[in-house]
C-alpha cells in the first residue's frame, strides 16, 4: 500500500464526545491497515453524501442525528438497512455510495452473552429502536415497544410490531427491558415511570441501556431488582466490529475484537 492513508469519519453532531475513532484507529493498527479515521462535524444531514465524497472518505459511520439523512442520501442501502430506513455506515464503492445499519446485529450480537431470551420490552421510539426492533424480530424474538408518545409508533405499526404510548400499555412479562432513549445519558432520568419499572423488573430477567460508559438510573434500578445488567459498550463495540470489516474488507478474530474494545476504553 502506497503511504497515502485511506481517510474515515464518523458523522454527527454533536460528534466531539465520539469513541468511534479510536476504536477504529486500535482496529487499523492491530492489523496493520494504512487508514486514519477521524471525526467529522456536519450540520446539515442533506449534505452528507457530497461531503462523504468531496472529502474522499472511503468509509463513514454516521451517528445522532443524521442516520436518516444518510439513508435519504445514499446510492445504494443494503440489508436490513432498507426495512429500517436508517443508516450508520457508508462504504465509497467505485465512487457509489452505499450503505449499512451495524447497530441491528451489533445489538443482537451483545444480548447474546444473556443466554436464550423469547421476549423483549423495548423503551423508546427513535432510530435505535427501529433497528433493534427490526434485528428482534427477524430473529424470531418477541419485541413489544414503549413509548412516551403515539405520534412516533407508526412505522412499529407498519411492521406488525406491538407498540403503546404510556396511556395504552398493558404490561406483560418480559425477559429483557432495553432502553433506547436518551435518559441517564446527560441527566439522571428513568425512561418512564419508576412504579411501572419496578413492575416490569419483577418479572424480567435482564436489562440493556444503550447509553455506554455509565450505570444509568435504570440500569442502577434493574441492578436493585436482582435483574443482570449490561450497558451498550458490547453494542457500541460489535456495530463498530462490523463496520470495521467493510471498511477494510477483513474478517475480525478475537484478537482484534479485543484489541477494538481497548481502543474504545482508553481516555
């Protein structure tokens, strides 16, 4: 490979606080790939293709709030991506642009460590959630989902997937609650209301947040509840994984999973 660096990015706004490149970057060097990965601050969604491809990136991810924006964007989406209508990876193919969602499977490859789960409870609306839900349910696993709101559950509804704002929910018992939403990102809010939570705990086995580097107050709640609990460093690392391979089209072995999630620990 010639000494010109193979440029990649990550997407977003904010975009500052991102993991992503040195988890990719501990990924290139593990396996000695002459690529740098950067962050990319963009504004406006709607110009994300032409900046992906005036920059010269040959690879992208794309995080909050532009995985709508990139899907609108791209020449060509691929996989589950096309159900979901939500992107996070962008791959230059011969100057096209096409597209991937990782967090689907990335998000089934990190509830694999709970063992066999039938029924999921899925908190929140928004493009997590369409890709985890989607990912459930081609799996063959239950999924029902939560939200604060009627307004966002249309495309849940579309998909044959039970769905409830807060006024409608009926709860049944469920193997693992997972929170898609913001709460205890930023702030130390439950996803809804804690009687409701503790209701659900009593009966559930696991707990997922997707927000990563932190116990969430419900995760700390699901821990009280003698409930196992995982936040979303797995998921985070395991979309990350899988973008790595079609950027660098290499299969990744344990070593540099491992090496990855170094990357993405270190300060």
């Amino acid at each position: 490979m010639s000494d010109n660096k193979e440029l990649f990015t990550i997407f977003g706004n904010p975009v500052e606080h991102s993991k992503s490149p040195q988890m990719q970057n501990a990924g290139f060097k593990h396996i000695n790939y002459n690529g740098e990965y950067i962050k990319h601050l963009v504004e406006n969604g709607n110009e994300i293709k032409n900046i992906f491809l005036d920059n010269a990136y040959k690879g992208a991810n794309i995080t909050v709030p532009h995985k709508e924006f990139a899907y609108k964007n791209a020449d060509e989406v691929r996989g589950l991506a096309q159900k979901i209508k939500a992107v996070n990876t962008y791959i230059n193919e011969n100057g096209k642009v096409i597209a991937y969602n990782t967090d689907a499977p990335g998000f089934l490859k990190a509830i694999e460590s709970f063992g066999s789960i039938k029924s999921v409870l899925l908190l929140g609306a928004g493009g997590t959630a369409k890709a985890i839900s989607l990912a459930l349910q081609e799996k063959g696993i239950k999924v029902t989902v939560l939200n604060r709101s009627e307004g966002k559950l249309d495309f849940f509804k579309e998909h044959n997937i039970e769905c409830y704002s807060w006024e409608t929910f009926n709860p049944k018992e469920y193997d693992l609650i997972v929170n898609s939403t913001s709460a205890g990102l930023k702030d130390e809010y439950l996803p809804c209301d804690k009687n409701l939570l503790e209701n659900l705990f009593k009966t559930a086995k696991y707990a997922f947040d997707c927000v990563y580097g932190k116990v969430t107050p419900f995760l700390a709640l699901a821990k009280e509840n003698a409930l196992e609990i995982k936040d979303g460093e797995d998921m985070l690392l395991f979309q990350g994984v899988l973008a790595f391979e079609y950027f660098t089209n290499t299969k990744a072995d344990e070593s540099l999973v491992e090496a990855m999630r170094k990357g993405l620990k270190e300060k």
